[in-house]
C-alpha cells in the first residue's frame, strides 16, 4: 500500500515510518524541508507545508492512505488557528486526491468537559478530518512515554532539577501513558485492520497513574531520588507553566498548553480497539528506562504481528496486556 506520514520527522512519525516500511508500505513522508530530512531507508522524502495551499498537494498523487501525525503548539499563542487550518487544507486535498483512509492520532478527554485550549484543539482537528471523502479511523492518546516525547522530556527534567515540587491539585489527576512502541503497534495495525476504517479507539498503557506518581517513578528509574510532591489548592496549572518554563529546556508554547492540559483527566478505555489489535502493552518503568537510554522500540512489528494472530483466533484481547513489552 503507498502511504503518506504527515509529520513524519516528528516524535510518533520518526518511529512510525520505518515499521510501515518493514511491514512492506511504500512510505512518502512529508516533511517541510526535504533536503533537511534524514530519509530512512525505504522512503521518499516530500516537500510541503500543511498550511501552505498548492505546496503539499502532489506528494498525496496515487496515495491510497495518510497518517494526520501535525500539531502546531510549538507555533505559540495562534496554534489552534494553524491547527484549524492544516487539517482543513489536508482533508480538502485528500478528498480531491481520491484518498481511502486517514489515520490520525489525537488526545483523550472528556469532550463535555471543560478541555484545555491543547485538547480542545485536538478534537477539533479530528472533527475537521471526519468531513473529509475518506474512512477515518482517530486514535487517542495521553502523554506518550518515549525519546523525543516532549511531554516525557518536561516530566524527566522536573523529576531530575527539583527535590521539593510546589503544585496544584492537578498533580493529582489521573493519567494513562503509553509507550511510543505500543502507539506505533496501533496506528500500523489500524491501517491493517479494515474494520477499523471511520472508527474512534482511545489507547493507553497498562497502567493508569497520578501526575505526581510517573514524576516519581520516573525520578527512581533515574536513580534520583523521588521529589516531594506538595500540592497547593491556590495554585494554578497557569502559574504552574511559569516555573517549569524556568527550570525546564522545553519551549514556552509547548511547556504551556500541555502543563494547562494536565486538568483534565486523560484515562483510555482500550477495550474496543484490543478487540481488533491486543498488543502486549509495556510497563510503564520498562517505558520509561527505554526513553531515558535513547533506545527506540525495536519490535513493534513483531507485537503487531502476534496481536493481529491473537485477534485472528479470537484471544482475549487482556490476555497479553502487561507482558512483551519492548524488548
């Protein structure tokens, strides 16, 4: 099948491409600066811009499905303006291009709830994406566990710089991370499952944890000690993003609507895509290790594989949930 990665130099499209290309796709990955894109082996490298009308459109020729994998946080303030914009320019230029399906991963959150301008956006993306001629299929996610996560990347720094954290309640929040392979293992087996065609899943780890809680494991597993944890009713998740834009190397647009996210609980319930795909999920420490040595999954393919046989001979779908992991 020829499949375009949209925001294929980012976090989840650096580690998507390569397994879409061992599983036998012909990849083209879209990537503003071509020349600049260190092409994998095995995939065609496309210039354009997703809010840049008449740049982006050839490399969707003879393509039978796309991965949505662009955000625009680190744009600043007028992020959900660009978000709004690219998903509208790609679904007018997959529906004219004859495209059969989009994959695309989103975030959790209860949409009755009061989301955070991150979140809010993320569901509007997926909203605009639906109103295209194609067979959608949306995953959603909370904070992914991996290298080159920048929401790992912030927990990791404030689990190392700081003994004592100063927060509000929402360190007290329920998370559900996942791991960049187990993410992998689902967006390359939804395009491997027709069923899965115009369907919305949620995906999470093995495990659902506080805030508070994957800083402190996360603190252990780096041989810190854990800090202590003090949560202040009067404190805001605005006033929180202050400090940690100052102790933290991650940039302000990204730091601050993921920090005014973190109100809203982001627990998945899983059971309806490990119907189709029970991919023997990772814990969360193995997780975590994995990300802090740079060491990218290496064998989300052969999850996949055992998941879809699982799946085929009617599994439990729970059955495989905390072993396997990435090894």
């Amino acid at each position: 099948m020829r499949v375009l990665v949209t925001g294929a130099a980012g976090f989840v499209g650096s580690h998507l491409v390569p397994v879409l290309v061992e599983r036998g796709h012909e990849v083209h990955a879209l990537v503003r600066d071509a020349e600049g894109y260190e092409v994998p082996p095995g995939v065609t490298a496309c210039d354009g811009d997703l809010l840049d009308r008449g740049s982006f459109e050839g490399a969707l020729a003879g393509v039978d499905a796309a991965y949505y994998l662009v955000h625009s946080m680190r744009a600043g303030d007028d992020f959900e303006a660009k978000d709004r914009r690219a998903a509208r320019n790609f679904a007018t230029a997959a529906s004219e291009a004859g495209l059969d399906r989009v994959v695309y991963l989103g975030g959790l959150g209860d949409e009755n709830g009061d989301l955070s301008a991150h979140l809010r956006s993320r569901r509007e993306v997926e909203s605009l994406l639906a109103d295209g001629e194609y067979a959608l299929t949306t995953l959603r996610a909370a904070i992914v566990i991996g290298p080159g996560s920048a929401g790992f990347e912030m927990i990791r720094q404030l689990a190392g710089r700081l003994p004592v954290m100063v927060t509000p309640r929402w360190i007290h929040t329920d998370c559900h991370p996942i791991a960049i392979g187990d993410v992998v293992a689902y967006l390359a087996g939804a395009l491997e499952v027709p069923a899965t065609a115009g369907e919305t899943y949620e995906v999470g780890g093995p495990e659902v944890l506080s805030y508070a809680e994957i800083v402190r494991r996360t603190a252990a597993a780096m041989g810190q000690r854990p800090p202590r944890v003090i949560s202040v009713p009067v404190l805001t998740p605005r006033l929180s993003s202050y400090w940690v834009e100052f102790v933290t190397d991650v940039p302000a647009s990204v730091v601050r609507p993921l920090i005014l996210g973190l109100k809203n609980p982001v627990v998945a319930d899983d059971g309806p895509i490990r119907e189709h795909l029970p991919v023997a999920l990772t814990p969360f420490d193995e997780a975590v290790g994995r990300a802090l040595a740079g060491r990218s999954p290496s064998n989300a393919s052969e999850r996949l594989d055992a998941a879809l046989a699982a799946a085929d001979d009617g599994a439990d779908p729970e059955s495989g949930a905390q072993s396997g992991g990435e090894a």
